[in-house]
C-alpha cells in the first residue's frame, strides 16, 4: 500500500510540474498579458498541489513555477517589465514558493476542522493574494524607481498605484483561484482517498 501511495504522490506532482511548464510557455494560458503586466492563472496550479499533496510539493510545484519565471525574464519576458524586475530571484522565486506553503497550511488547518470545501476556497484565495501582495510589494520596496518610471507614474504616486493593481488583477485571481480550488481539488482529493484503498 505504501508503495501504491508513493507511485500515486509522484504521479500527481510530476502531472502537476507538467502544467505549469506548459502554463509557462503556450501563451495566453498561464499569463494573460495586458498593458505593463499580465493576469497569472498559474498560482491555481500550485495551490492545488498544496492542497492535494501538501503545503511541500505544493512549495516545489510554486518554486519550479518561480524558477521558470526567472528563466523566463531573462530569454522571453512575459511583459515589459520582466525584465527589470523579475530577474531578482526574491521577485520571481520565493513568493512563487511561498504560495504553495501558505496555501498548504491553510488548507491544513481548515480539514483539521474538518471544513475541506472551506479550506480550500480560502486556500486559493490565499495563496493568490500572497503571490499577488509579495510580487508588487517587493517592486515597489527594491524597484520603486524603475517602475515609476516605466509605469509613468510619479514615486510619491507609485504605491496607490500599485495597490490599484492589486485591486484590479489581485482581486479577481484570488476570486477565481477561491472558485477553480474546490471544483478541481474536490475531485482530486476523492480520487486520491480511492486510490489509497
């Protein structure tokens, strides 16, 4: 049985890395670009595999994601900006990893309870909102010049502007990342509990 369950975890998380590298490269399906940034879908992808196989792979799930971002800004950037600021690793590859462990001990926390529908609503609203506040909080902290600059705002005008962002894209990931969790994680977890058997 053990055997069986180890076979079955390596299969979901190697499923799992497989979207989010072809969430990364066939376009508009892990970003959708608008002007000075892009819409991410991929943080459902690591919120699920913190929710079906734990707050850890769902860390190595986000960090792949985080690592391939970083690739990315350097050799085809997803948005003008990637390039200044995504090439930082603390940008690109520790709120990425931060979402699968938040996402993770939320969800935890919550079946403990045994409130798993719950859970993994606000698993993914969680998780979206860290990927969302850790990424625009830290251009504003390291890049707040440059990105004043690129988004034509003034410095003083750049922080309101970013918590717009925030609002506008923030918003509706975490809303969709809260809806798509427990309609896909459901499924998930219930074949995982019979595969188990």
């Amino acid at each position: 049985m053990q055997r069986r369950s180890n076979a079955y975890h390596i299969s979901v998380l190697a499923v799992l890395m497989a979207i989010v590298i072809i969430q990364n490269i066939v376009p508009f399906f892990g970003y959708i670009p608008l002007p000075g940034l892009s819409i991410t879908t991929i943080h459902v992808t690591v919120i699920l595999a913190a929710v079906v196989l734990g707050p850890r792979d769902g860390a190595i799930i986000g960090g792949a994601w985080g690592i391939i971002a970083w690739i990315r800004a350097f050799v085809a950037p997803t948005s003008p900006l990637a390039p200044i600021v995504f090439t930082n690793p603390l940008i690109s590859v520790i709120p990425r990893i931060l979402v699968g462990l938040i996402a993770g001990w939320v969800f935890i926390w919550f079946q403990k309870r045994h409130q798993k529908v719950l859970g993994m609503t606000l698993a993914g609203v969680a998780g979206a909102l860290t990927n969302t506040i850790l990424v625009l909080g830290l251009i504003g902290l390291l890049y707040s010049h440059q990105a004043a600059g690129f988004y034509q705002v003034n410095l003083s005008k750049l922080m309101p502007y970013l918590l717009t962002i925030v609002a506008s894209n923030g918003i509706p990931e975490a809303i969709l990342a809260g809806i798509l969790t427990p309609l896909i994680g459901t499924p998930l977890l219930r074949f995982e509990n019979k595969s188990l058997k």
